[in-house]
C-alpha cells in the first residue's frame, strides 16, 4: 500500500474511476508521491536498467548518427541538441563525449534537455557538469527558429495511455475503478463514442484492445514543426511496433514486473510505443518519417561490432565478460535487438539519419 494508492481511492471515491492515462500521470509524475519524483529508477540497483546504462556505445554511436546528420545537412552554426527524458543523463554525457571530435560540432550545438520531474533535472546537472543545458518541462519552449537534432530513447513509453476494448457495440474504456472492498481494480466503461478509434475498425475484431497516446503525437508535432521550417532530425528509440496490438500496460519494480495496480508511485509504468500515429503526425507537419528499425540492426549499421572490439582491447577478465555481454544486450533479438525500434524524423527534402531507411 502507497501513499498515493489511499489518494488515489480517495479521489476515485469522489468523482469516479480514471482512464488508465490519469492513473499513468499520477502515478509517474505526482509532485509529492510519482515514481519520477521520488524513486531511483535507474541502473543496477534501481528498477530498470535502460540502454545507455548498459553501455557507453550507445550513446557514442546516436551521438555519431546526429552529427553526421548535421553535417549533412550542412553543419549550420547555432543548433539544439535535445534530448527528451534524459535519465540520469548518461546518453546525453556519452553524446557529448563522442562527438567533442567532431569539428564545430560542440561550438554550434546549445544542449537542450526536456524533463518534467526536478529530482531528475538535479541528477542530469550533475552527470552534464560544464554543458550548461537549457531544461524544459515540455517540447514547447525548445527554441522555434534554429534547428534541432533530438534523442528520445525510453520516453514515449513513459506517456500516459488510454486503452480502449472493442465490444459488439463499439468501444468502452478500460478504467482504474475500486472493487467492493475498496481496492482497485481495472473495469470498462459503459461505451466510448471514439471517432478516433474509426480506423481500427477494420484490422480488428470484438474483443480486441487497442492502446492511444495522445500526448505522443503532440510531441511530435511539436518537433516536427521546428525540423520542417529550420532543419534537423529526431531518432526515436522505444520498444513496441508499428501499430497497437493488445494489452502492453506493464509496471517493473526492482527489475520484476508487478501488477500495474499494486504499488501505485512505487513502480515504473509503461506501455509499447506504437509508430505509425508518430509518423503520421511527422508527415502531415512536412517531415519524413523512416521506417522503423530495430535497434540490433540499426547500432550494427552504426559500426558498433567494431566499436566493441577496439573497447575491447583495453579490457580483460570480469570486465571483457561483462563488455561482451553488453555488445549481445543491445543487439541480440533474444535481448533488446528486436524488440526495441528505432525511428527517424527529419525534414522531406532530406536524407535519414545515418542507420536508417527512407
Ligand atoms: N532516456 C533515459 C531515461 C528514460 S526514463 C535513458 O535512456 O536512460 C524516462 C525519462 O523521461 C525520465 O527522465 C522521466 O523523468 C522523464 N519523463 C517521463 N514523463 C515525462 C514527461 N511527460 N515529460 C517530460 N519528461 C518525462
């Protein structure tokens, strides 16, 4: 039982059951109580353990991907280099370092970082020390007349989901509701008139579930607009697909998945990423968007079997073990290969990014 469980009961009492998107909120983002503001999420000892926590060639190989970007795009002097939900900062520390060879880049570039929780932003000052980012809690105020380049890796699956199941009458919506004894519990609501849904109707059947995230597309939007007047590119990198399928609404805490309702604030709550609306969006602001890739495929395309192998000259016993292991982590389709996706957005007068397919 959380502190933000009795809130929660209390509330619902009141007005009524939540869509799964106000629990998610709650739950990831609450000022006093959400799993963002209060918990050590990351790395070995936290609950998850994301990419760039596994290793430094992550970062170093998206930090090549955008600056090559940015040359190709004719290495304009004054840029935003963004990342969205930073972390602990890591990917963006390696970024940094790898590209500091990279002529003019780290002259032009102000680093830019989008985080809504300030316990975060603390850790992110820290590991960033002599960057002097900009922080945002939203995509709004990034800069609107430079270009920008953006890294987004694990965050649209922190956005909050609605979820919506498709009976013989139409769609309701899976609510977070209390149960006899007051606990609570997932139920539908009475129906959900959602237009928005109209276009599933035909890759799906009664029963089916079908997840929305319509903060996701605002995002995008956001980013796409700024790429499509001054330039620049977004690598998206999340696990899911390219369109909703099912249930994906999971909560992991110490590195075990627990149920979603069980320890509200106190485990991480995400939900599959699906690209196709982020595409659509992107196209519809005047960008491309590539086809989605897996990760495997995209940091093998990036040289990251050779980056391995020179790290790996410096190393030997329980630390080559454990960089080789890292290397089969991120690559491998038994591990984060392919499940996770990669996903470029960029200007429709230009290439993708480095690693990537039109
Ligand atoms: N990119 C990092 C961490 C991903 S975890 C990595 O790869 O290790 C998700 C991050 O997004 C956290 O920093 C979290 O505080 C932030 N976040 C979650 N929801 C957000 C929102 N709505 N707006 C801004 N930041 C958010």
């Amino acid at each position: 039982m959380t502190a933000l469980a009795d809130i929660l009961k209390r509330q619902i009492a009141k007005t009524g059951p939540l869509t799964l998107a106000e629990y998610m909120s709650a739950c990831l983002l609450h000022p006093d109580h959400g799993y963002y503001t209060n918990q050590n999420a990351f790395g070995a000892d936290g609950d998850f353990t994301t990419a760039p926590e596994i290793s430094q060639m992550f970062g170093e190989l998206i930090g090549l991907s955008l600056a090559q970007t940015w040359m190709d795009q004719g290495s304009a002097d004054a840029i935003c280099l963004v990342e969205l939900g930073p972390g602990r900062g890591t990917l963006m520390a390696d970024i940094l370092r790898a590209t500091a060879q990279v002529p003019g880049f780290h002259q032009s570039k102000q680093v830019h970082l989008v985080e809504a929780s300030s316990q975060m932003q603390a850790k992110q000052a820290k590991a960033l020390l002599g960057h002097r980012p900009t922080w945002h809690s939203t995509v709004e105020t990034l800069p609107e007349d430079q270009p920008i380049f953006v890294v987004a890796n694990e965050f649209f699956d922190a956005l909050p989901i609605r979820q919506f199941q498709r009976g013989a009458h139409g769609w309701r919506e899976v609510m977070v509701g209390l149960d006899a004894g007051g606990a609570l519990q997932f139920g539908l609501s009475d129906a959900a008139p959602l237009d928005a849904l109209e276009h599933r109707l035909d890759d799906t059947e009664v029963g089916a579930l079908v997840e929305t995230r319509a903060q996701a597309a605002t995002v995008v939007e956001a980013l796409a607009q700024r790429m499509a007047s001054n330039g620049g590119a977004a690598l998206i990198i999340d696990y899911g697909g390219w369109r909703s399928d099912g249930d994906s609404f999971q909560a992991v805490r110490a590195h075990k998945p627990v149920g979603p309702l069980e320890t509200p604030g106190a485990a991480d709550l995400t939900a599959h990423v699906d690209f196709e609306p982020l595409a659509t969006t992107a196209r519809a602001q005047g960008c491309a968007a590539s086809q989605i890739t897996q990760q495997g495929v995209f940091l093998e395309r990036l040289g990251i079997t050779a980056r391995a192998r020179g790290l790996a000259k410096g190393l030997s016993g329980d630390q080559l073990e454990s960089h080789i292991a890292a290397h089969r982590r991120l690559t491998h389709p038994d591990e984060m290969g392919s499940l996770f996706k990669v996903m470029g957005v960029y200007p429709d007068t230009e290439s993708p990014p480095p690693g990537l397919d039109p």
